[in-house]
C-alpha cells in the first residue's frame, strides 16, 4: 500500500479529562490529501490528534488507519507503531540539535547512518529550504524556516498520515500564507494523508480538500471547502465560517421578512427562519439612500485592502446587528449613521432544525 491511498477513520471517538467530556463521539473519514480541523480554542482539536498519533487513549470508539485498528475494540497500538508524523502545536524542533539532526531524528539509526544526509536533503528540498541550513541551529531560523524543518522532520520517516497542531500560528499574516502554501506544496507532492489543525478559516478553506468544522467535541460539518461555504449545514456553522449574522425572520416562498426588511432567501422556505447573512452582502451607503435600512456604526476593523464594519440596524425592535465588508476607502467612522442594504439571496435555515 502507498501513502497515497492509506486513510485515517476515526468512529465514535470519546474523551473525557475528569468530568470534562471533551470529544464526544466523534466521527472522521480521512481518505487522503489535506484535511483542516477548524474550530474555536478549547474544542478538541489537540486532544483528537493526541489521540490519533497515540499519545492519549480514548476513552470509546476506535481509530482507524489504513484500514487497521490501531486504538479502540481491545487495541491500543502505541504511538511508534503508527507510521504518524507530528508537528505539534508548540515548541515543535529540539533546540540542542542542528537542522540536520532534528530532520534526521526519527530515522531509524541504521538509516540515518547509510542514508540519512540524503534523506535530509530531500526533505530540505520539499519544504523549499536551501540545503546551507541543515547546519544551522533552530535559533537561527525565521518562524516560518522553523515550522518548515518541523514538518520535514515529521515527513522524513515517511509517515502514512502526518498530523499539524496549528503549524503556522505563531506566524506573520504574511508569513503565515506564505509557509502554508509551501507547506500544503509539500504534503501534496509526497502525497502524505494530513490533518490540519486549525482557528484560521481562511488556512482552512484555502488549503484543504476537506474541512471539519468542529464545537463542543463533535463535528458539525466535514465537507469540502466550497460545500461548506456555500451550503453551511446550520446556523452555527453558518456564523463561524463566514461570520454570518444570524437574522429571526418569516418566511414565504423565496422572500423573508424580518429587520431587515424582506429579502430574497436562496431556498423556498415557509415559516420561521434564521438568516445567515454574511459580510459580504451586505453593503453599506450614504444615510437616507432609498431602500435602504439606518444603520449606526459601532465597530471598524481596517485590514489595508478592505475593512469590516459592525452595524446596528436602528429602529429594529430586537436590536439586529451585522457586519459589512467594505473597500478600503470606504470606510465610514464608528458613531456615525450609514445606509445599509443587503445584496443578493441569503441563506435561510429553518428556525427549529427539529
Ligand atoms: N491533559 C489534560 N488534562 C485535563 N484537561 C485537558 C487536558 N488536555 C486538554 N484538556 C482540556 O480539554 C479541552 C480541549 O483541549 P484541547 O487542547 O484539545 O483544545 P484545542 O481545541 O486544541 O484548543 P486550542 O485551539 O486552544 O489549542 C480544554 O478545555 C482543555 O483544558
Ligand atoms: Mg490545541
């Protein structure tokens, strides 16, 4: 079997840290390529990965890969026999070793000492570092030459699944992209099943094929990118990704009306419903432009090539509040009232999924 087609499947998979049920029957199908973990801090993410690399137990369920049990039904294969690469979440190289010696130190030694060098150069190669590092000390990296040697240093045993906690979040905007591409690069062209633990959605919708989104020790949806963009399984998924505000309204047909007026919704949907309107479609005008709501500004975060604007609609009975992206020279000052209007069809999800 080739790394390409050795999956993860994880089934059931309960933890709990005293009374604190932290995953709770979680289940994950990993067929192959880049999978993004993304949810809130505290969720479970680290405590899933502990688990599937072997350095926890759960306390139910099994975890699969490559089709065999390795924890879970009576087993618990320890964290050597599972062919896993970590890069975890902090302090990922060890300090007294060069580059070269952290990359080579899950070799076997007789490995290392035939074919070793070699083999950190390969590595060096597919993280797109220059070879002069590999005698360098972890000190004298950048933070994103670091997190690369970390994720050789978890490839160069030749895992089936590679597993990041989080590998870019001490990292630059800049940066962070930057590393994260050449990262998912690296993965793809040694075509290593992985897991990427993340809080960025962007990193998440950027760089895998597949995203978990996950609350509260479970899963809410694990779809691709897009799917989850575009179809959010339910409101608090809709809210996380996206940063939908979420709008009680009634529903008739394709329209619903609410604070915000009646508008258009993306499915036929009759009776209460909860609008999930993102950033996005919402835009902001002069005060007083026809059709549009007031709006009062509260918040403005400048990010250089735009900025969002949080808004409360004014007049609304139940105090709505949305976020608007706009350009950059556009941006209106906290305090002051703006038009506001939302474009396009919004998602609309039924107010009781029950
Ligand atoms: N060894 C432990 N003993 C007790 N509680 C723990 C232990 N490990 C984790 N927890 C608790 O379990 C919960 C989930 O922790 P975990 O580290 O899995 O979260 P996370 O999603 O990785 O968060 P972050 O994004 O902040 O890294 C937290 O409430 C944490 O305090
Ligand atoms: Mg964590």
């Amino acid at each position: 079997m080739t790394a390409a087609n050795v999956g993860l499947r994880v089934t059931g998979l309960t933890r709990s840290f005293g009374s604190l049920r932290v995953l709770d029957g979680v289940d994950l199908d990993v067929p192959g390529g880049i999978t993004a973990v993304l949810g809130a801090s505290g969720c479970g993410k680290t405590t899933l990965l502990r688990l599937v690399a072997g350095f926890l137990e759960p306390d139910a369920g099994t975890i699969r890969l490559g089709g065999r049990v390795v924890a879970g039904d009576g087993r618990a294969v320890p964290a050597r026999g599972r062919r896993i690469g970590y890069v975890p979440q902090e302090g990922a190289l060890f300090p007294h070793l060069d580059v070269a010696g952290n990359v080579a130190f899950g070799l076997s030694s007789g490995r290392r000492s035939t074919t070793g060098r070699r083999r950190v150069e390969e590595m060096l190669e597919l993280v797109e570092l220059p070879r002069n590092v590999a005698t360098r000390q972890p000190h004298e990296l950048s933070g994103g030459q670091q997190q690369r040697v970390a994720l050789a240093r978890a490839l160069a045993p030749d895992p089936d699944v590679v597993l990041l906690d989080e590998p870019f979040s001490s990292l630059d905007a800049g940066l962070r992209e930057e590393t994260g591409r050449s990262v998912a690069r690296a993965l793809r062209a040694s075509e290593t099943t992985a897991v990427l633990v993340t809080h960025d959605q962007g990193e998440a919708l950027s760089l895998a094929d597949q995203v978990a989104v996950m609350a509260q020790g479970r899963f809410l949806q694990v779809t691709t990118p897009a799917e989850l963009y575009l179809h959010p399984a339910s409101p608090a998924v809709a809210s996380f990704v996206g940063h939908a505000a979420l709008v009680p309204a009634q529903a008739v047909g394709g329209t619903a009306t609410s604070a915000l007026g009646p508008v258009p919704v993306r499915a036929a949907r009759e009776g209460r419903v909860l609008l999930a309107v993102r950033p996005e479609q919402v835009a902001v005008t002069a005060k007083d432009e026809p059709g549009c709501l007031t709006a009062e500004v509260l918040e403005v975060s400048f990010f250089g090539h735009d900025a969002t604007v949080r808004v409360r609609v004014v007049g609304s009975d139940d105090l709505v509040e949305l976020t608007a992206r706009v350009p950059a020279n556009g941006v209106p000052q906290p305090g002051t009232q703006v038009g506001v209007r939302v474009v396009g069809e919004v998602l609309a999800f039924p107010e009781d999924p029950s």
